[in-house]
C-alpha cells in the first residue's frame, strides 16, 4: 500500500501520457478525419465531372445522329451563344444605393 502512495514518478509518466493522447486525439486526429473527407470529396468531384462529360458527348451523339452532324453543331453552338450572352448581360450586378453599374 505504501508504494502506491509513493509511486509518484509512475503517476507523472501516467498523467502525461493521458495528456498527450488526449491532445493528439484533439488535433491528429481531426485532421485524418478531414483529410479523410477532403480526399473523398475530391474523388467524388472528379467522377461527377468525367460522368458529366461522357453524358454531354453521348447526348451531343445521339443528337447529331438524329439531326445531323451540321445542325447538332449549329444548334448546340448557338445555345451557347445564347447562354453566353445572358451570363455576360448579369456579368456586373446593379448597385440599388446609387443606381449606377
């Protein structure tokens, strides 16, 4: 019993060594699990974005098989130019306190 009491080195090493795990847990530990996620996230964006493109030119395809080459091209180009021009139109917002651009 005696040396339980005195066995304060042994208590030091058992304090710090709580410390430190608790302050690894605090930090290394919400790191892993964010780099985790950002990892994921990553992998995600680049299949929604490969997915996207290989839709786009399957449907540009199938369109141009149903209508033809020419008119798939003039058709899709000018959807763009429209869509172009709306985006370029809203490319500065109206400040409402002065009125002005």
């Amino acid at each position: 019993m005696a040396d339980q009491d005195n066995d304060y080195p042994a208590q030091i090493a058992d304090l710090i060594e709580s410390f430190a795990i608790k302050i690894r847990s605090l930090t290394v530990g919400r790191a892993e699990r964010s780099i985790t996620w950002i990892a994921f996230g990553l992998l995600f964006v680049t299949i929604g974005v490969l997915v996207t493109i290989w839709l786009l030119v399957a449907f540009f395809r199938a369109f141009g098989e149903l209508v033809g080459q020419e008119v798939a091209y003039a058709i899709t180009g000018g959807i763009l130019i429209v869509v172009g021009a709306l985006l370029w139109i809203r490319r500065f917002p109206k400040d409402d306190e002065t009125g002005q651009e």
